[in-house]
C-alpha cells in the first residue's frame, strides 16, 4: 500500500478559452463544430439579401396587420360604443344593486325600462318628426324667397354687394333641383342601405352591451389579473374608479344633452319658431359632443331662425347663451359631481383629436380616455417621481 499523498481536488472540466469578440457559448459551439446562433443572426443581417428580406417580411407583416385594423374598424367602433354604453349603464345597475336588487334583475329592469322609453319614443316622434322633415325640405325655397324679402337681408346685401343675392338665389336653384338632392344623397338605394346598415349596426350594439354589461365585473377582474400580483390592489383600485368616473361621466353626457333637447323645444315653441320637435332632436344630437356641442346649436339654431324672424333669432341666440352659461355653472358641475375632472383645455383638445380621427364616436371617448390618462399620471407617475431624490 503506498504512502504517496493523492490529490482530492475534483477534476476540472475542459477550459474553454473564448475567442475576442466571442461570448462563451459561442466560442465552445465554434470548439463543438457548430455555428453560433449569434454569428449567424449577424452574418445574415451583414448580408444584403439575407437584411432585405428580413426587412420586406418586416414590412409585409405591418402592412398586413394595418389592413386588417382598417377591414375591421366598424367592428371596432360596434366594440368601443358598446363598452361606453355598458360603463354608462353601471351606475344605474350599481344604484338597483344597492337596493338589494340582484345585478341579473336589474340588467333585465334597466333593459326593459329603455326599451319601453325608445318603443315610445319612435311612436310619438317619429310620425312627427317625419312631417317636420318633410315640411321643412318643401318650404326651404319659400323660406328662403321670405328672407330675400326682409329688412335684414337688404341690410346684408347693402354691406356684402349684389353677390349676396346671386348667392342665395344659386343656393336656392340647387335645392329645388331634384338632380342635386339625388345626387348629394347618393340615390334611393344608397339611402336605404345606409339606414339598413345603421340599424343593424346598433343591434348589435346593443347585443353587445347586454354582454358587456354582464359580464364587466368579470372583465375587470380579467384585466386586473394581467398586473404583478403586488400591485393588484392598486390596479383593482384605480380601474375601478376610471369605470365609475367614465360611466358617471357619460350618464351625465345624457342628462345635459336631454336638458338641452327641452330647452331647444321649448324655445322654438314659444317663439313661434318651425319645427320644434325637429330641433328638440337635433339638439340631443349635436349637444351630446362635449363641451362644443351646445355652441355648434346654439350657432346652428340661431342662423337657422333667421330665416324666420330676426327678432325671433336675437331672442332664441340670447336666451339659449343664458341657458349655455347656467348649464356650465350650476347644472354641470351637480350633474358631473362624480366624474374626474379635467382642465377645459384639454376637454377641448380631446375632442378636436377624438372628433378628427374617429367622428362623433372619438368626441364622445376623448374626454373619458384624457380623464383616465391623468388619473393613471397622477397616480402612477407622479408619485414615482416624487419618490426620486
């Protein structure tokens, strides 16, 4: 038996000495006999064939992907109205909820309720409406010959010259003829489609908010599982008040929109102005645009009463920018108590962006979507910042 100390030390494995320039696992796949996945990754890019068609199967991918956003934008659209429509509807269901009302009855008492109020709607309105329209387009040349004949419109044409009148008169000629109103609405058939498209459009519209409104507990927790499990406090908390602050905002959006389709209605009534159902209507429409929509009908509507009476029009134009101003001061602020609050700059900004690239649907998110966007800064950003020393 030999004495001869033995050496404990494990046997160490194989050196690998990287080359300059190398990583080490490239250097033992060189040793190994095969090609670095890096060197080959970079040796394709270095050449021109292997960089150009990486580059056009680059290019090919986002143009594919960018027509297929554009092939399904209405559905988009369908999408995004039903989700507001559904965050619009919460905090009716949330009050039902709080009255021990289970959140399946109140869907089916919510749904029914407007069901029954649109069903009455259309039968009240839409005979009349009908008339209005149609008297409306068969005395707008009459209506126009009436206002060449007033004092108002000399007065006009004493400032402006003699092309006023040719003006009026050109604009007259081209509404009476039924080539041009064919043509501006692009033929019976056009129209028919248009509104066959519309109204399958808010069905499923509404499909899809019943959904949405079912499901958006759901949904929520959903998202809130898409955060680090750290933060999800904070993510429930803060997604939780955007929902509440954007359907509080858009129920408020109504109610402002329905105070000015009475005012509207009323004021034409009592002046003695045409068609107030007619403008009742179109004030809903127009007033529901944040922040510009009551100045676009008040410059619509006063213009509009011209044609009748310029004292009538000096009334509606003062009385509508007293009622503009009690809604901003005293109806808005009690109706908007609930909702975040954002500069009046940016609200106008919003809406200029959302209008521009997405219409009426745009104007309508664009101040909920500014509202969230701050709320998640101040929330999130700024305190990071300020934890920064």
């Amino acid at each position: 038996m030999s004495d001869a100390p033995q050496d404990s030390t494990p046997p160490r494995a194989a050196e690998v000495t990287a080359i300059p320039g190398e990583t080490v696992p490239d250097a033992v796949a060189v040793r190994s006999g095969e090609a670095p996945a890096s060197r080959t990754f970079w040796a394709t890019l270095n050449s021109p064939f292997g960089a150009g068609f990486l580059l056009t199967l680059g290019g090919l991918a986002a143009l594919l992907l960018g027509l297929a956003i554009s092939n399904i934008a209405t559905v988009l659209i369908y999408i995004a109205l039903a989700m507001f429509a559904a965050l619009g509807l919460d905090p009716v269901l949330k009050w039902l909820e709080r009255r021990n009302v289970k959140r399946a009855w109140a869907i089916v008492i919510v749904f029914f309720a407007f069901g029954v109020l649109l069903v009455g709607l259309l039968w009240l309105v839409v005979p009349t409406l009908i008339d209005q329209i149609t008297a409306f387009v068969t005395s707008l040349p009459g209506t126009i010959s009436s206002f060449q004949n007033t004092d108002f419109f000399h007065w006009l044409e004493g400032i402006f010259g003699d092309g006023l009148g040719t003006l009026v008169t050109d604009l007259q000629t081209f509404i009476t003829n039924p080539a041009n109103i064919a043509a501006i609405s692009g033929g019976l058939l056009r129209v028919g489609a248009g509104i066959a498209t519309a109204i399958s459009g808010g069905l499923i519209v509404v499909v899809l908010t019943l959904y949405f409104v079912a499901s958006l507990p759901s949904i929520k927790v959903a998202l809130t599982q898409f955060a680090p499990a750290r933060n999800r406090v904070k993510v429930r908390e803060m997604t939780n008040q955007i929902t509440d602050s954007v359907g509080s905002y858009l129920m408020g959006m109504v109610v402002l929109a329905f105070f000015n389709s009475i005012v509207a209605f009323l004021l034409h009534l009592f002046l003695g102005l045409p068609f107030p159902l007619l403008m009742g209507v179109l004030a809903f429409a127009i007033t529901i645009i944040p922040l510009v929509g009551p100045v676009l009908y008040w410059i619509f509507g006063t213009v509009l009463a011209l044609f009748t009476s310029p004292l009538a029009a000096l009334i509606f134009g003062l009385a509508y920018l007293v009622y503009i101003q009690i809604e901003a001061y005293v109806i808005t602020p009690r109706v908007m108590s609930k909702a975040i609050s954002i500069p009046g700059s940016l609200v106008v900004i919003g809406a200029l962006i959302g209008g521009t690239l997405l219409g009426l649907l745009g104007a309508l998110i664009a101040v909920p979507v500014t509202a969230s966007i701050l709320l998640i800064i101040k929330q999130v950003f700024i305190p990071r910042q300020d934890a920064k020393i």
